[in-house]
C-alpha cells in the first residue's frame, strides 16, 4: 500500500525544491501517493485566502505532508501561511537538527545540534495592534505551562530515543521574568522527571555566542518559538548554511516536513537552490513513516554528493560564481545516482 502525503509545493524556489526532492523520494522504491496541494501568495485570487481549507482538510486525512517554502509579504499583508498552518493543526514542536557534513566547509567540523523550538505561542500568537497608527504599536507575547510543559517533554522523550545526552533551555528570564520565568520554571520540573539526561539553561544571547566559539558543548536546544527561530538560522549557519538545515512540524497525530529556509525569492525559477535542506527534510519524513532503510539510502546518497563535492549547488563553492556549480535538479540527480 502507498503511503498518502500531502505535497505542498510552495512558492518562490519551493516548486522546483519540491520536485527535486519527490524524485529522490521515488528513487527509494517506497510507494508514496501525492496529494498535490497549493498554498501561498499566489492562490490568493481563486480561493480569497493564502491558506484554503482543502490544504487543511487533505492533511488532516494523510496525517503527513511535504511542505516547500511560503513567501510571508513584511511588515503588511496577509498572516504567515506557514505559521498558520501550525497552529490551524497544532503542529506544536518545530525540530531543526543541524549536523556538520563532510565536503562542508564549517569551523566546527563535530557540531551536531538540535533545536526543539515551541511552534504555538510566544510572539507567534500574532496577538498585536496600533496603539496609534504610525507612532506606537505593540505585540503580545504568550507562554503557557501547557505548552511549555508539552515541547519540555517532546525534547526529552526525543532526547531518550535518539540518545542524546543534554537539554539546554534558552530563555531571557532575566529579563522578561513572567514569561521566559515561567518557561524556565516549566522546564526545570520537567527535567526532573529525565534524570537520566543532563540538562541545563542559557540565556539567548549567551546562547547565541556560545554557539559560534563552542557549539559542541551543546546538544539539543529547549527554545521558546522566537528564539528557537533565531537561533536555528544561526545553527544552520554553523553547518553550512540555510541551504542544507532540514525541518519538522510535529503535533499528535500530524506532521508537516519542511527547510528550515523560506522562499529565497531572488533565486526563483533559476535553478540555482541547493535541494539538501528539502530532501533531509524528506529524510525525516521517511523515518516518521517508519522507513528508516530507504531514510539511511537517501541521507548516505545526499553525504556521498557533499562528500565529493563535484555536483552541488553555488552555495556550497568558494564563491556565489563558481562555474563549477550545478543546478537543483542536477544535484538532485548526483544524489539519485549516488542511491543507486
Ligand atoms: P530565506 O531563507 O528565503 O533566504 C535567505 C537567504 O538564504 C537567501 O537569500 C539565500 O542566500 C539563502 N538560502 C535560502 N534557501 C537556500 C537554499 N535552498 N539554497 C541556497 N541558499 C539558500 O529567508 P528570507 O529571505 O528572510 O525570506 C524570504 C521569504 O521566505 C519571506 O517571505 C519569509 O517570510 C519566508 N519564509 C518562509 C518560511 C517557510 O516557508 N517555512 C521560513 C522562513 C522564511
């Protein structure tokens, strides 16, 4: 029996990062039936939203979907899709692992990082208004035991299963005491009932520099959403960039698989994107299918391709021209080839 995904393409270099990846997918042999859907910018004018409720509906019945990046208009416009759908399905951990890969340049060639950001509340409620139009305005933030206490346990028990040895909470709880102290307080209890794994806290912008000079201290990161959002970028960065960081949205019964980039709107249509960070994406999703074979194929293929160096994208050259670099689907089909 084929496995039912939704398969959001996206907007901006999401379609074509999708694609890519479907095909490496195929090339597993796993049987996966796509239910295509559409969301974004672009779906606006036929549906009157960014976000239509077929999209909802189809992965409500899947339970799983292959997400490619949303564009999010700034400072004006409609809400984010992509926050939208995490909170319409109570997608509540956002996983980001950041691992450094051989063939990847990287200061810190032992980073293996997991960010476990809150993906609910915090200032992503989106709780804000003008107090005066032009002159003040101001912004809700929300933290609740409830929440805290879920991503707190989702960080453990993914501790436990995976092996790993340290939860660090990040917080500004010198600072904003009712909310970052509760979050903090939450945690702590929480890792009471984990002895058996360590756990700690930093302050975020402690966090943020420890980080970049010793990054290998830490394992994985208990972060309220916006931090979490933050410093997932700054860990992707630590491994080689957004081009490779893979995602997961995760809730109780549902998941949504996505790049922890956006929509990189400047390259859209070029071909030019590295298709990594979607694929390991992919990765994940095989393995919460319960396919850790073809999962292992995708990531060694995906490895042997950094590793050579020959066939990936300008982002991974010495420098943004490099002739040497290949397109999307080209390195899509190194990886494809290296599979078999
Ligand atoms: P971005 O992640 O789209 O791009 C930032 C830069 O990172 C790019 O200019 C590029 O240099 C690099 N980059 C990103 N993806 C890459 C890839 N696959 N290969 C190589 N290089 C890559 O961030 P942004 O420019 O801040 O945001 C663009 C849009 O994406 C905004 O509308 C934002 O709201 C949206 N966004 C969506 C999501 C999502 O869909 N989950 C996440 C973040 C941002």
């Amino acid at each position: 029996m084929a496995y039912s995904i939704t398969l959001i393409p996206g907007d901006g270099t999401g379609p074509e990062l999708v694609a890519a990846t479907r095909r490496v997918l195929e090339a597993t042999g796993i049987a996966l039936a796509w239910d295509v859907q559409e969301a974004g910018a672009d779906v606006m004018d036929r549906y009157g939203t960014p976000l239509p409720e077929a999209v909802l509906s189809s992965i409500r019945a899947t339970k799983v979907a292959l997400k490619g990046p949303i564009t999010t208009p700034i400072g004006t416009g409609f809400r984010s899709v992509n926050v939208g759908l995490r909170l319409a399905l109570d997608l509540y951990a956002n996983l980001r692992p950041a691992r450094a890969m051989e063939g990847i340049p990287v200061y810190h060639p032992n980073v293996d990082l997991v960010v476990v950001r809150e993906n609910t509340e915090c200032l992503y409620a989106g709780i804000e208004h003008d107090v005066i139009p032009n002159v003040a305005a101001e912004s809700i933030r929300i933290i609740t035991r409830h929440a805290t206490e879920r991503i707190a346990r989702f960080a453990f028990d993914y501790a436990r299963t995976n092996g790993r040895r340290l939860v660090t909470a990040v917080h500004k709880a010198n600072i904003l005491k009712a909310t970052d102290g509760l979050f903090l307080r939450v945690a702590q209890e929480v890792a009471a009932e984990y002895p058996d794994i360590a756990f700690n806290d930093r302050i975020v912008d402690n966090m943020a520099m420890q980080l970049v000079q010793r990054p290998e201290e830490y394992d994985i990161l208990l972060c309220p959403n916006l931090f979490g959002d933050i410093l997932s970028d700054l860990c992707s960065g630590l491994v080689g960039g957004l081009g490779v960081a893979p995602g997961a949205n995760i809730g109780r019964d549902m998941a949504v698989f996505e790049p922890v980039h956006g929509s990189a709107p400047k390259y859209a249509g070029q071909n030019k994107v590295n298709p990594t960070a979607t694929i390991l994406s992919g990765v994940l999703m095989l393995h919460h299918l319960g396919e850790p074979a073809a999962a292992q194929r995708v990531e060694m293929a995906v490895r042997k391709v950094l590793r050579e160096r020959r066939s990936v994208t300008h982002d991974l050259k010495p420098t943004r021209d490099d002739q040497s670099a290949v397109g999307t689907q080209e390195m899509a089909d190194a990886i494809i080839a290296a599979m078999a």
